[in-house]
C-alpha cells in the first residue's frame, strides 16, 4: 500500500466541510487540515489545503450540491482529479466521531453520546467519514 493524500469535501448549500488526509504506508489516516467553509469559499480553501500539501484527488459527497460543486472546481481547477461518493449515513457517523474527538463536560457527560446533537457543525467529520471510505477501503 502507498502513502496517497486526498481532499475530500462535504458539500452543502451554505457551507462545505472539508478535511485533508493522508493514508500512509501502515494503511493510517493523517488528518493534515480540517475546514468548515462557507460554500462560497469552497476553491480559495481548496488553494490554501493545497499550498499545505499537495493531493491526489478530491473526494465529493454525492448530495444535493455536489453537482455544482463539481462544475466550479473543473471550471477554476481543471486538471484535479474528482471522485464523487455516496454519502449515506455519514451525518450520524459523524456526530458519533464528533463525540470521540471532543471531550464532554458537565451535564453531557451523562448522556449517551448518540442521544445528543453537537453544538457545533460536524460537516468537517462528515468529510473525514467520506475519506476514510475511499482511502480504507481501496
């Protein structure tokens, strides 16, 4: 197995998620960058993850914005190489990794963790669960 970065977004109508990742040779993710961006924004984002390390492919959730997403960065990016997922269930799962990676106080801490909604948007999660089925699983 080889060492492969990847940008992988979350596409919504108002803001992207967006996570760079590197899988190295122990088959490991490397979370290199991670971004809530108002879609707007998606391509200078794009540019500045790519100024922190160069990668080998961008991969798209296929939701409901992913279509012009995907035409903006062949418009402004030509060349980058476009792959575009299913993104079912990624939502749940990434509310469940939001808990793993944020540490609960006071009254959350005795809930269960899938009984409760993030405070904060999860969409950069979204973007690593959407990586993570790529580089994983190839």
């Amino acid at each position: 197995m080889k060492e492969k970065t990847v940008l992988a977004i979350d596409p919504g109508s108002s803001k992207c998620g967006m996570v760079l990742v590197k899988r190295n040779l122990a088959n490991k993710i490397e979370i290199l960058w991670r971004n809530i961006a108002p879609t707007c924004d998606v391509i200078s984002r794009m540019r500045e993850a790519s100024n922190m390390h160069d990668y080998d492919l961008v991969i798209i959730g296929g939701g409901t914005t992913s279509n012009s997403i995907v035409s903006r960065i062949r418009e402004e990016l030509a060349g980058v190489a476009i792959l575009v997922v299913d993104e079912r269930d990624t939502t749940l799962q990434a509310r469940e990794r939001y808990w793993v990676n944020t540490s609960r106080h006071g009254w959350r801490r005795l809930l269960p963790a899938t009984l409760q909604v993030p405070p904060e948007p999860v969409d950069d999660f979204v973007a690593l669960i959407l990586a993570e089925r790529v580089l994983l699983h190839s």
